[in-house]
C-alpha cells in the first residue's frame, strides 16, 4: 500500500470501497492493529494505536466480520460476552448488558443458550454485531459484514444497521467492495484504487454527482442519478403549489387555474387539508366545488421520503404528481418530475 | 470350540479362570495401571513438546523426526534394550510405552490447533484476547475433537503394547500371557483370556474416551440441519 490519509468522522459511517487489492481490508486491520503499518501514524479518538497495549485498544474497538466469525464452541450468550469477560465485567453486569443488546440487535433471547451452528446466517450475523457492541466501544469496525448472506437478508440487515445506528452513534468504518451497499449505509465513502490510492472522499451524494474521475464514475456505475435520488428526500427539493384551489372557490375558477397550468385535473383543498382531485370534465354543470366528488391522491409522500420512491409513485399515477403532506397529514405541496430535476441540479 | 466345554483340547479351560480369578483380576489392574500411566506422562509431554513445536515453528521438524524415530523402533527391541540400564521395572516398560504415544498425540495436537481456522483466531485477536487466554480459551478448545481422536489412538495402541512387557516380566495381560500360558507348553486358555480381555479393555476405553469428547464437545452435537 502507498501513502494514505483519511480522517473519519466521528459518530459517522464511512464505506471505504474498492476493487480486491485497494487495501480496504488492509486499512481496517490497520486501526486494530491486526496488520502493523511499516510507516505513519494511525490516531483513534485522539491517541496515537501505538501508545495503547494492543489488547487494550482491540478491547475498545467493536469488530465484525464476514461469516460472522463467532467462535462456534460457545454459547450466543458467551460469545456476545466475550469483550466484556476480557474486562472482567461482573456476572450479572454481563447479563443485564447481554439483555439489552439482544434488545437493540433485535434477536430472540430464547437464543442466548444455543451455538452459532444452530442459527440462521441473519441470526448470526446480529449475534456478531451485538458481540462487537457489547463493551459500548465508540467504534465499530466492519469486515465485509453481509457478504456471506442472501440478498434478502442482507436488505434486512442492511436496514437494520441504519436503524441501529440512529440509536447509538457510532463511529463506524465498513470495509465492503459493494457500491450499492456503501451507498445505501455510508455517511462517507471512500474510493480505493489498487495500491491504496485514495481517488474520492466524500458523502455518497456528492460522489454520484460529481465523481472525480473516470475511476469513481465507472466503479458508482450507471444510474447514479438514480442512485443519488434514493439518497435525497423530498425535503431537499422546492415543492410548488400546483393546480390546487380552496374549496370555497368558484368553478370559473378553478377551470382559470387548469387552463394557466395547462392540465386537465384540479386539486381541493380545505385550509391544510387535501380533500382530494377532479378531472375537469367533473365540473362541468357543477354549481359549487363543494359539490364535486373528489378522489384521494393515491401518490402522496412525507418529506423524509426518497426522492426515488417519489418519482416512482409520480410516473405510476394518473395526475402525474405527488401530494406531500407533513407527519401530521397536513397538506404542504405537490411535487413534481420537474421539481426533482430541479432539485437534483441544486 | 473357543468358547467350548472344558476337554483336553478346548482352548479355554473354564475351570482354570474359575481358580485364577485373583489372578487375572491382578493382570487387569496392572495392564490398566501401565496404559493409564504411559497414556498420562505421553499426553503432557506431548502438550509440552506441542506448545514448543507450536510457538516455535522451527522445532516441529525436529521433534517429529525424533518421535517419528522412537515410533519405528520395535517395540519388542526396545524393552530388552533397556533392561540392563532400567531393569525389570515399571520404568523401562512405561519409557518405551511413553515413547509411542508421542508422535500419535503431537500430530494430533499439532494438526488440530493448526485446523482451527484463521478467522476464527483472528477474531479472537480483534477482540482483544491475550495470547495465552487465547490458546487456551478458543485454539484448544477448538482442537479437542482432534484431540481426544489422538489420545483414542495412543490409548488403544498402549493397550495393545503393554502386552508385549509381558516378555520383561510386566506386562498385566501381557504377564498372563507369557507366564501362564507360553512358558508352561502354550497352555491356550490363558492366552486367550488374556488376548480377549485386551481387546475387551481397548473397546471400552476407546468408547469410554468418546463419550468424554461428546462432553467435551456439547457444541458439535447440537447442529441443525439449515
């Protein structure tokens, strides 16, 4: 490996990617000491690997790795344990701590008795991830954690690690040769090249918008609109008021707004409330918009939902638009195809 | 006819096991006290010259080819070799018996931690074990079932070689064998018992030891089928 230099955020997830050969897992191994650099220095929370016993600094820092590695001859239990056996944690302080990462990993306590070779590779895979918690290390390092599980597994604890994260902050760093999987879990990500070649460093967003290089751009792979749309909200974009009036208005007006955005639907709303959207040929003979049967805006959206979902449910429906209503179903816009590209180019 | 009626040409005599019950019941604690010990000193040496081979690489050659060594010598050789240095005692017969079950127990032990997979070690190191802990918490753990396979061996060859003392004066079955039956006339009857309850102790020590794996081992007998 040639010279690298990279601060990691703390309480952040930074991906560090690349082809086989890049060093990545060379770099993780590096922060735990099990591969010793011939030169430079490695900091962990402000102090230098090398001023710490190794087994103190190992004790501090939460590893998983691929296949789970968990040691086949102990218990769920014991092996979750493991760290804080090592620090000589109390019986029943392991216990009340064993309780609670079963809790946050999401396993079934009746677990804790069997052996690694009894359980599920997802089941193994949380006993691993709360095995690397177990102490409350501040870091957490990840060896191509879900390469040894079915995708759809590995979906589910993809989303898991999310949720998990957003509970304990932790700095963690995830060695993975899947972009999509860096994409969809990091805060940061870094793209190795073969020798240890740092080519970007960055949020996912900000890579897929503007990689640096012919490198990045062909190891983010094609659609990376696509994939930067699954990482931006609808928060990020402007939304517009769209065809929408008060349901207190007049037919003549309503039909005036249809005609100035030129579309054959209008959408009622009753303060911050959507009632719902006519075709225009609805109103005809209609005395009052009271009067007019509305239907429901199937498309609607939050504002923490992904653009991409969004646009999947735009081009599905009939007005193609998206109402967006805030978490207490107040109506906030409409969103549209137009919206998001513009969005997209800010 | 082995197991036959009594007649002057039956290979067992019932009524001579009947009279030398005391006998027999003598041999058998002197053939297991001689197995027990050889297979006990083999097995520490065994783990002392293990832990050498295995922290210092280089040595596993050496002891290998040394143990290897003690391993072709003839059994029968070896015993009269050491008489006029040991005697007829317990001790000649127990250096010999040692000597052959460290090239068994070494590779076993040698092999079986070498089999415990890379990762697995490396986890442990990533989680902060210390050397020491590390081997004997998750390496030989690990490494038992090979283990325990090698002390199956060692103990069941032992049994068999301890007979062969018969010929120093020792031996448990082995004295049975020799005394009674191949120094008066090859009398069958006692050659027989004593062959037989050999056998007899190899089995029940073989599974003897399996069931101490399978205790040892709680967590290879619980796999699913996934």
């Amino acid at each position: 490996m040639q010279e690298l230099s990279l601060e990691l955020p703390q309480g952040g997830l930074t991906a560090l990617v690349g082809p086989s050969g890049c060093g990545k897992t060379t770099t993780l191994k590096m922060i735990n000491r099990l591969i010793e650099p011939t030169s430079g220095r490695i900091e962990v929370e402000g102090r230098e690997v090398h001023e710490v016993a190794t087994h103190e600094l190992r004790r501090g820092i939460g590893y998983v790795i691929q296949q789970t590695g968990l040691f086949p001859h102990k218990t769920i239990a014991a092996n979750i344990a493991t760290v804080p056996s090592l620090l000589g944690w109390s019986k029943e302080r392991i216990k009340e701590r064993t309780s609670e990462l079963v809790d946050l990993v999401g396993l079934d306590p009746e677990l804790l008795r069997r052996y690694p070779a009894e359980l599920s590779g997802g089941q193994q895979q949380r006993v691993g991830v709360a095995r690397a918690l177990a102490a409350n290390p501040p870091i957490l390092l990840m060896d191509e954690p879900y390469s040894a599980v079915d995708p759809i597994v590995r979906a589910r604890l993809q989303d898991e690690l999310v949720a998990l994260q957003h509970r304990v902050h932790k700095t963690i760093v995830l060695v993975t040769h899947d972009i999509d999987e860096a994409i969809k879990l990091a805060d940061y990500i870094a793209i190795l090249n073969v020798g240890g070649v740092l080519e970007q460093f960055g949020p996912p967003a900000d890579l897929l918008r503007s990689p640096a290089n012919e490198f990045v751009a062909s190891f983010l792979g094609r659609e990376r609109a696509l994939k930067r749309m699954a990482l931006l909200r609808v928060a990020d974009v402007d939304l517009v008021t769209g065809p929408v009036v008060e349901v207190g208005a007049s037919v003549d007006e309503a039909q005036k707004v249809m005609a100035e955005q030129g579309v054959d639907w209008i959408g009622l709303r009753d303060g911050d409330r959507l009632l719902g959207w006519a075709w225009s040929h609805d109103l005809d003979g209609a005395s009052e918009l009271r009067n007019v049967t509305t239907e429901p805006f199937r498309a609607w959206v939050r504002p923490s939902t992904a653009l991409r979902e969004a646009l999947d449910l735009i081009v599905d429906s009939s007005t193609r638009v998206a109402a967006v209503f805030d978490d207490d179903d107040r109506y906030l816009g409409i969103l549209t195809i137009n919206q998001i590209a513009d969005g997209m180019a800010k | 006819m082995l197991f036959g009626a009594n007649g002057p040409n039956s290979f067992i005599w019932w009524d001579w096991v009947d009279r030398h019950r005391d006998l027999i019941k003598d041999a058998t604690f002197e053939h297991l006290r001689l197995t027990l010990i050889a297979v006990v000193v083999g097995f520490l040496l065994s783990g002392l010259l293990s832990v050498i081979a295995l922290r210092y690489r280089w040595t596993y050659a050496p002891i290998t080819w040394v143990t290897g060594t003690l391993y072709t010598i003839p059994s029968l050789a070896l015993f009269v070799l050491l008489v006029p240095w040991t005697g007829f005692t317990t001790l000649t017969a127990e250096i010999g018996l040692v000597s052959y079950t460290l090239l068994i127990l070494i590779r076993n032990i040698v092999a079986g931690v070498d089999g415990v997979p890379a990762p697995l070690k490396e986890a442990a190191d990533a989680m902060g074990y210390r050397p020491v802990r590390r081997f004997f918490e998750i390496d030989l753990r690990l490494a038992t079932p090979a283990i325990v396979a090698g002390l199956r061996i060692a103990t069941v060859t032992t049994i068999g070689l301890v007979t062969v003392t018969g010929l120093i004066g020792l031996g448990g079955y082995g004295g049975l064998i020799v005394d009674q039956g191949v120094n008066r006339n090859f009398f069958s009857t006692p050659i027989v018992v004593g062959a037989t309850l050999s056998v007899a102790m190899a089995v029940v020590l073989d599974v003897g030891l399996a069931g101490v794996e399978r205790l040892l081992t709680p967590w290879a007998r619980r796999k699913v089928a996934s």
